[in-house]
C-alpha cells in the first residue's frame, strides 16, 4: 500500500506501507502508480516526497512474488512516469533504500538520507541484477567505476558514503521526511530536466576496454562460475557504450536469461533459508516465538587457544564484558596480547575504539562466581571438559549457562557432571570464531528452551548465523563431513589424485577443494579423532582385514600421510606442497603420486580414469544422503539448516544453495540412482547406501524442498 496526504499544504507525501521493509509489492506498486497521479493532477501539488513507514525506506523487490506470475503494475513503467513527473519528487531515505528501494530512488529528482541509512542493489547477492533502470541510472549519476563495484558487489553504502559517491544530495540527523518535505519546497523553482537521470550521459573514461575486463577477471575469479556479477558487468557496459533506451533493453534481456536460471533460485532460497533458522523449535514445543532469553552481560571464556581467542573478541567486540581464563601465567599472558591486538585490528578497521576495559584475565576459575555465561573452549578432550564442568558447578552461581564449545562431543554427557543440566548447551564456532559466521547451537536433550533461546539470541548478538542442531557424534557439520571426506579418499585409492578431487569441487564452486580445505585446518584434527575411534594402526594386522575397519571400508591413506609428518599448511607439507609452513600456494607434490602408486599396487588396486562427474556425484550425494539421515534422525530441523550450515561454516558455494537443495535441483529420483548404482559398485560403504527419507521423498513424487517437513517423521526428535 502506499498512504497519500497533502503536507505544508502543497507537498503530496507518499508513504509505502509494507511491513517489514516496504518491499515493493504489487500492492504496493499498484499504491505508488496511484498516489503519483493523483499528486500530478492535483494543481495544489507543486512537489512530492516519497518515504517509508517504520523508519524504512524501502527493502526492494518484494522477494516472495519471484516465484510466482508477475502481478500488478511493472516497476519500469512505473519508475519512468515518476522521473517524469513535472514537480520535484524527492526520496526521503530512512533504514534502507536496496534494490527496487534504490532503483525508485534514483528515479525521484533528489534524494535526502538519514545519517543512519544504508543504500545499495544487492541484486546481485540474489542472483539477478537490478532491472528496474539501475544499471542505466546508476552509471550515469556516479560514473562507471563506482556504479561498477556497487552493482557487482550488490555492497550496502552508509549515507555518508552514499553522499560522497554522489548518490545522494544530502544527509541529515534529523527526520528525514521533514527534512525532504522543506527542501521540495524550495526544489520546486528549479528546473529538473538536469536531474532526470535517464536524460544524461554516462560520464566518459579513457581505456574503457581495459577497465571492463580488469573488472570481468577480478570477478570470475572472486565468484567462479557465477553468472550474476558477469550479466552485471554487461548491464553497465550498455550504460556506458549504449543510449538509455537501448541500454533498458540490454537490462532486462540480461535479467531474463538471469531469472529463470538455478543460480537465481539458489541464492534466493538462501536468503530465506538463513532467516529461518533463527525460528528452530523444541521436542516440548517450545519455540523461537515463545521462549525468552535472558539478559547476558558477562560471560567467562575458558581456555585461550585459536578458538578461546576467537570466542573473546567476538564478545568484547560487541560490548559483552569477558573474564578469560587460562591455566598458566604464560599461556595467560600470550592469550591476553593476541587478543588485545586483534580487538585493536577490528576496531582500527571499524573505525571505533577498541573496548579492552571490557576484558579480565585470570587463572582462577573461583573469578567466574557471578558471570551470566560460560563457554569452555579447552582442548577437544572429554575428560578435560568433564572436570572443568565439575568445578563450574560448584563455582559458578546456581543460574549460570554452562556452554561448551566442542566440534562433536556428547554436550548431553557433559550436562550430565553438572549440577545444572538444563542449563547446559553446546556452542560449536567455527575457526577463525571472531570472523566465521557459523554457530551451531547443540541442545541437549535436557537443554531448557530458555537456555537455547538465550545462546540463540547471543549468537545474533555477536553476529553470528546460529543455528539450532541436537546432540550426536559431530551435530550436524561434522557428521556430514566424514562420508564426503571418505569418498574423496576412496576416490585416490581407486585412481584420482588430490589436484583432479579438487579441481572439480572447485569448478562445482567450491573456494576451495577438500583436500586443500584439510591442508589448510591441519590433519592433524582428523588422524586425533581416528586415533581416539580406534581406527588406525597398522592396515594388516589381525583384527583387520586390509582396508575395513569395524567391518567396513576405510581408507588409511590420510593416516599414512599424517605419519609421515605432513599436517598441512602449518607443516609446509600435507595433501600438497608449499614453499614453506604457513605458505598458502599449494603444489602438486610428486611424493604424494609415488606414495598412491605404492598403495594402489601393495592392494593390486589398478588405477582407473574417474570423471569429474562421478567426483562431483559421490562426494556431494553422500554428503546430501548423511543429510537425509540427520533429517530422519531430528538432529536438523529443516533441510534449510543443513544448508545454511554448509553455507557458512564449510564454504559450499551459494550459488548452489547448500548440499540438500543442490540435490533436490539435481531431482531426488537421480541422486537415488546414483547412489544406488554407487552403493552396488562399493557395497562396503554403509554412506553410499540410500537413506529412507530420500526413498520415502522420491515414493511421494519428489516435492519442493520447502515441503520435505511434512514426510520427516517426526518419532524421534533430538530438537
Ligand atoms: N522481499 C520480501 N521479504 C523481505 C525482503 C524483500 N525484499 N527484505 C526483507 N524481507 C523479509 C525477510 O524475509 C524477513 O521476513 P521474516 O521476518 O518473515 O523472516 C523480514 O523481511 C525482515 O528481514 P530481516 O533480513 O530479518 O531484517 P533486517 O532488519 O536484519 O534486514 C534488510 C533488513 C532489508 C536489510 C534485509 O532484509 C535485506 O537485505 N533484504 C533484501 C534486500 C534486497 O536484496 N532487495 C532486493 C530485492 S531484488
């Protein structure tokens, strides 16, 4: 909807009504075309202002109608009328002028910001490109290189840098509405035909061929495989070679192509699916909507390795007071400068001041009797943790949270040395903790709602995308990750080798294949957990057949690399090699080819040709499967918390929309060929065997994933 009303009695203010983000609705364009003429007949009206309700100015296109047929008033039509209009209209920006929101802006014939609004067309983050004129009008108001970067990196700008970059004509503190109503008053003298954007040129540069394909290279190899930011860079092109009205129609032919592809679906699922994980549910019925969270001012991290680190910056950063705890005075003392120095290095870049009078660092676990809050982020060592938890019992005050930051131990066994069970929940960040996104919030199966709602909520606090996962081996991530990582080592026994793995994740989209991804988190992490499950040792002894353990295939390889010292980046040397430890630069290493050929002819295993699409198939459809099984299990709520976890805790390429929504683009029927025709050829490997919600989903026709919910059985829920 839009409202009209007649203001200092001859301004016609305009006022999008769409909560949350006045997104642009048919209804809402149907508000806007209406209200436009009715101010432009009106011989009262001598300008116009255009804002939004609730402190928003507009969130774009209204995402939800992508899916369906195009209803009401197209937004070109629409945004050419206004910039036509004979009186100033001007855009007064509060919260967010994005997409559509900025596109209408630029239409208008001036545009006033609040201080504290962000403008940008993060099209591109969605797989499209802004088609309603912002590819043409854009250019031509700030120039190519500048259009160029906004429109690529679909970047929100502060109002500050909006009014640097010439987006904006002015930025106030006070209400902006008011703000714009007093200068259409004294716009109404001047004449417009310069401030209709769509009438003027593209400001000209030298070398413009070499600014395009600098501009092409830097974002094939930013966004491989990514058609967005390409069709982007062509849109802007046609801004800069083309007439406007020839430049439209370039627009909206890219759009066209752009719209009906997977990439688009992909990412526009993902930005739904990652505001849906923040609404998870309880066994009880407890849910987001009805469990509050408790106010949390102070919380103790124990343990400043990596990630005790990384867990305490993330906390001052956002004004949390933090005690961290070591156990010796060295460890205390280099954990304090590191993270002193990295709160200082955030700040700098943010151009804030560092919030160290937020921290204190002890030795004594007794210091921690009145925090509100506790993550244990000791050594992945069960015990360790247990007896830690033991002391917290008895010294922390009786409504402390207990969290521990584990990558897949038993949070419910660790609840169970406390005095405080239902206080207890895991907190899985993911490494480097102050810069990845992810958290996994385990619940245990005594974890109270509010306990849950609490982490959630700080979770969102600290930036985090939380998501809410039950308690087994590895939760939700990791779990997933050893029938992928085991693929890709069966593949090397049966004839790849790291470089042909990786090249084809990463042409899948993947940042980076799984054998550079352990190079660069270190082997050693995995060859512990094997150790720990009993897994190694040597490959022909007489509790295992070569090859099998607990009766079915494994592949040694990963132990045999480690025994050779080779632990990754940090060693110099792992699945590659490089110039030294730390280097990033992998390189083939000719002594892991020999080592494989070694290998393949102690176990008589002749080397066969393995295709891209059978790297792609079993690595990702064994990954998906597990997926399957985490779904049956309730350890996930939605296929969409998988997928967002995947997203953004183990670099799945976006494009794709995250391991389950790949398969369900692929269609459920072929995954369950494939892995069926996978599992005949490897009958030792219980991952490949189809899971019986994949079965039960392909038996029911294969709904859209959105419906997967209603065939979960939901008999036992671990959330
Ligand atoms: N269309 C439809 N729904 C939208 C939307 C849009 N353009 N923008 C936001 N929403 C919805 C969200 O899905 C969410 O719905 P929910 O409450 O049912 O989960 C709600 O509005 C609030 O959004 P959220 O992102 O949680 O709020 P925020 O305050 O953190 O951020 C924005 C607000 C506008 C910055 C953010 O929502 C955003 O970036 N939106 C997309 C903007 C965009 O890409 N526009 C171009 C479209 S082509």
């Amino acid at each position: 909807m839009a409202r009209y009303e007649l203001v200092k009695r001859s301004v016609a203010l305009i006022t999008l009504t769409n909560p949350p983000v006045n997104a642009l609705s048919s209804v809402v364009r149907h508000g806007i075309t209406e209200t436009i003429e009715r101010a432009r007949g009106d011989p009262k009206v001598t300008a116009v202002v255009i804002c939004g309700e609730n402190g928003k100015f507009c969130g774009g296109a209204d995402i939800r109608e992508f899916a369906g047929p195009m209803r009401g008033p197209p937004l070109v039509p629409m945004l050419d009328v206004i910039e036509a209009v004979e009186k100033p209209v001007v855009a007064a920006i509060e919260g967010v002028a994005l997409g559509g929101g900025c596109e209408l802006a630029l239409a208008c014939h001036y545009r006033i910001a609040h201080s504290k609004a962000h403008v940008g067309l993060p099209e591109v983050t969605l797989g499209l490109l802004p088609a309603a004129g912002g590819t043409q009008r854009l250019p031509r108001l700030i120039g190519i290189p500048a259009a160029l970067d906004l429109i690529t990196t679909g970047r929100h700008v502060s109002a500050q840098e909006a009014l640097k970059l010439g987006i904006v004509d002015q930025v106030t503190e006070q209400n902006a509405c008011e703000v714009a109503v007093e200068f259409a008053l004294r716009a109404v003298a001047t004449a417009l035909s310069s401030r209709r954007l769509s009438m003027r040129t593209t400001p000209s540069l030298p070398n413009l061929d070499a600014l395009f394909e600098a501009v092409t290279m830097q974002v094939q190899k930013k966004a491989r495989g990514v058609m967005a930011p390409l069709a982007c860079i062509q849109a802007v092109r046609a801004a800069a070679t083309m007439p406007y009205s020839q430049g439209m129609k370039r627009e909206s032919e890219l759009m066209a192509t752009l719209f009906n592809s997977g990439q688009a679906r992909a990412l526009q699922y993902c930005f739904f699916a990652q505001r849906t994980t923040g609404k998870w549910t309880l066994p009880s019925g407890a849910q987001w909507n009805n469990s509050k969270p408790r106010d949390i001012r102070s919380i103790a991290v124990i343990g400043l390795g990596t990630m005790g680190r990384g867990i305490a910056v993330s906390l001052a950063r956002v004004g949390i007071s933090v005690i961290a705890v070591e156990t010796e005075k060295k460890l205390l003392e280099t954990g304090r400068q590191m993270v002193v120095g990295m709160l200082e290095r955030d700040a700098k870049r943010r151009g804030v001041t560092a919030s160290l009078n937020l921290l204190k660092f002890t030795l004594s676990l007794q210091d921690l009797k009145d925090v509100d809050l506790v993550i244990e982020a000791v050594f992945e060592d069960m015990k360790l943790k247990e007896s830690i938890f033991k002391e917290l019992s008895k010294v922390c005050r009786p409504g402390t949270l207990l969290c521990t930051n584990t990558s897949g131990l038993d949070v419910d066994a660790l609840a169970g040395v406390t005095d405080r069970p239902h206080l207890v929940a895991g907190m899985h960040f993911f490494s480097p903790a102050h810069v990845m996104k992810l958290l996994e919030v385990v619940c245990g199966p005594r974890s109270s709602s509010e306990t849950i709602a609490t982490v959630m909520s700080l979770g969102k606090r600290i930036g985090k995308v939380s998501v809410a996962v039950g308690n087994c081996p590895g939760f939700v991530g990791n779990r997933m990750l050893k029938p992928y990582l085991d693929q890709a080592s069966f593949l090397l026994e049966e004839g790849a080798t790291p470089e042909q793995v990786d090249k084809a994740l990463e042409e899948f989209g993947f940042a980076m294949g799984c054998f550079r991804m352990s190079d660069l988190a270190g082997l050693d992490v995995g060859w512990r957990v094997r150790k720990e499950s009993g897994l190694t040792g040597p490959d022909v002894d007489r509790n295992y057949p070569p090859r099998r353990r607990h009766g079915h295939r494994y592949c040694p390889i990963p132990d045999m690399i480690c025994e050779q010292g080779r632990m990754g980046q940090k060693t110099g040397r792992g699945w590659y090699m490089y110039d030294k430890p730390g280097s990033t630069d992998a390189k083939p290493d000719p002594l892991i080819q020999s080592l494989l050929e070694v290998y393949r002819s102690r176990y008589g295993i002749q080397p066969r040709n393995i295709s891209s699409q059978e790297i792609i198939e079993r690595c990702l459809f064994a990954l998906a499967n597990e997926g399957f099984r985490i779904l049956e299990d309730g350890i996930a709520a939605r296929p969409e918390d998988i997928d967002v976890i995947y997203l953004f805790g183990y670099g799945f390429p976006r494009h794709r929309g995250g391991p389950m929504f790949n398969a369900s683009m692929v269609g459920l029927q072929r995954v369950l060929e494939r892995l069926e025709h996978y599992q005949q050829t490897h009958p030792d490997v219980p991952h490949l065997e189809p899971s019986p919600l994949l079965k039960k989903l392909v038996a029911c026709g294969s709904p859209p994933i959105q419906k997967w919910g209603e065939h979960i059985k939901k008999m036992y829920s671990h959330l």
